[in-house]
C-alpha cells in the first residue's frame, strides 16, 4: 500500500524557506530541524528563489493579515462613533 502524501500549509513552507534563505540553514539543517524532506524543502526554496509564491496561491503572511485586520478594527470604531453621533 501506498503513503498518504503530507501536506503543509502556506505558512510553514514560508517559514521553511526563511530558515534557509533568511536565517543562512543548509538545506540539510533546516529539513532535519522541520521534520521535512529535504527534497521537498529544496523544491520550495527553488521555487522562491525563482520568484514563484511558496505559498498558496493568494495567501498572504501573517503580518499582512494583522495589518488589515488593524485597519479594519480602526474603520470599525470609527463607524461606531458615527452611528452613535446619529442615533441622539
């Protein structure tokens, strides 16, 4: 019987590849401190020194989804005072 393929998501394969390109890992280091192929971390850290997302197609970094999720608390409030300002 065959294994089931694992998957990871977006945000780990990121991190992944930071580990190598960012942080200065071999690809040996970084896939044995992950617990990953180093074949398959090869493929993504190819893939982004490429220039090819290694997420998900529209996937987005933790810091940007922070950052909007900010800005919408901040629309929000303000919204708030506006419809309290209308309601007296």
């Amino acid at each position: 019987m065959g294994q089931k393929a694992q998957s990871y998501t977006a945000e780990f394969r990121a991190e992944a590849v930071k580990l190598v390109l960012a942080q200065g890992f071999s690809l040996r280091e970084a896939s044995r401190r992950i617990s990953v192929p180093k074949s398959t971390l090869a493929g993504w850290v190819e893939n982004a020194r490429g220039g090819k997302p290694v997420g998900a197609p529209g996937s987005r970094t933790v810091a940007e989804l922070e950052g909007e999720n900010k800005q919408l608390r901040k629309e929000l409030a303000q919204m708030r005072l506006v419809l309290a300002k209308c309601q007296k």
